[in-house]
C-alpha cells in the first residue's frame, strides 16, 4: 500500500517527470497533469487525491487559477512549484490558498522534505471534537464551525487554529509556530504567520478575538 497520492501539475515534461521517478521511489502513487485544465479534470474525477504539486506558469488555465478552483471545493494540501521568486508571489500564492511554496530551482531533498511534513501532518490521529468559546471543530472530518455556521479553513489555517487551541492560554512565537505547521526545513519569512493569523481572525469573525497578539512576542489563543 502506498504512502499516498499525489497529482503534480507542470508543463516541463522532464521536471515532471523526474519528480514523479522521485517520489514513486518514495512509496507515493503519482498522477500528472501537463496543463491546468488537465489537473482540474484529473483533480475531480480522483476522489482520493492527498496533495498537490501545482507549477503557476501552465498553459490553458495558470496555477493561480487551478489553486482558487480547487479551494472553493477542498482543502487538499497545495504546494506551488514557480519561477516567480518573490516574496509578493509568495504572500499571493498563500492569500489563494497554498499550503506552501517552493521557488524554482529547487533541492530535490527539499522538495520531498516539503511533502513528507505535509503528509506527516495530515495523518497523524486527530479525531476527538473540540469546542472553544464560540468555535466548534470537528477533528474527524476536519472542519470547523463557527455560532454553528461552517467556516472554510485552508489547511494551514486548520492546522494553525488547532495549534493554538491546544495551546490555549500560552504565548506562542513566530518561532514556535513556523516550524510546527511549516516544518523545521521552511525557508521563507516569519511573517508568513502573521498573514495566516490575520486570514484565520478574518474567517473567524467575531471570534478572530480570540487569537491576541502579545507585542513583541507572538500570539495566544484566548476566551474573554
């Protein structure tokens, strides 16, 4: 049995092709796309697809709109594959909905490094509900609800609000939460938690409050 399914999403046919020799070797089943209509199709007619490698430069349809697609339906764990090494596509790329984003040209060892955190994350047991103040979520199907209303958390959002309710009550600085939900290997800004911080209070509404920023610090999840 392998250790999970990934659909890579590129056009350069020899990169696409190494990464799916690489990470078969790896015990993932691989699908590929060549384009982004390729992927959307592939994407919805595999139910059981555990994560993506979505390049943003792609013929028919751009990685950018794959990714928002692909958002408004699930959660699956994305990470982007692009040239456009800037801290702007980054911060783009995380406001869409990217679980994480690698610039081209990259380690191969990192690149699997990435994966690998994605997948030990996503399969570790987390079942039981938990209901914090206002918020209520549901561990099994990982959804969370907020005055009983469903709120669509990207998967880091999810795992970020999780990470600070478990926390609950404790300061936790940027340090701490980069590389528990981004892993020890991530090679971008800190900052990137304060953008997820204030998409997560933004999803959140009323209850976005309940994440406080302790100056100088980092952030506490608190119930007033």
């Amino acid at each position: 049995m392998g250790k999970g399914k990934i659909l890579i999403a590129d056009d350069e046919e020899v990169l696409r092709d190494l990464l799916q020799d690489i990470l078969e070797k790896e015990g993932y089943q691989v699908l590929t796309a060549k384009d982004g209509e390729e992927a959307l199709e592939i994407f919805f007619e595999t139910e059981d697809i555990d994560l993506i490698l979505l390049d943003v430069l792609m013929p028919k349809i751009d990685g950018w709109k794959v990714l928002t697609e692909i958002r408004d339906y699930s959660n699956v764990p994305i990470i982007m594959l692009t040239a456009l090494g800037t801290s702007k596509d980054e911060i783009e790329g995380l406001l869409a909905g990217a679980d994480d984003y690698i610039a081209k040209p990259f380690s191969y060892e990192v690149l699997l490094a990435r994966v690998n955190t994605q997948f030990r994350r996503n399969n570790i047991e987390q079942t039981e509900p938990m209901e914090v103040g206002s918020i209520k979520i549901d561990q099994l199907r990982q959804k969370v609800f907020v005055e009983n209303k469903f709120v669509r958390l990207n998967n880091k959002e999810y795992h970020l609000l999780i990470y600070l309710v478990k926390n609950k009550g404790i300061v936790l600085n940027r340090y701490q939460i980069v590389t528990t939900i981004w892993g020890y290997d991530y090679e971008g800004s800190e900052r990137t938690v304060d953008t997820h911080v204030k998409m997560l209070r933004a999803k959140l509404g009323l209850c976005g409050d309940y994440i406080r920023t302790v100056r100088g610090q980092g952030y506490c999840f608190e119930i007033n």
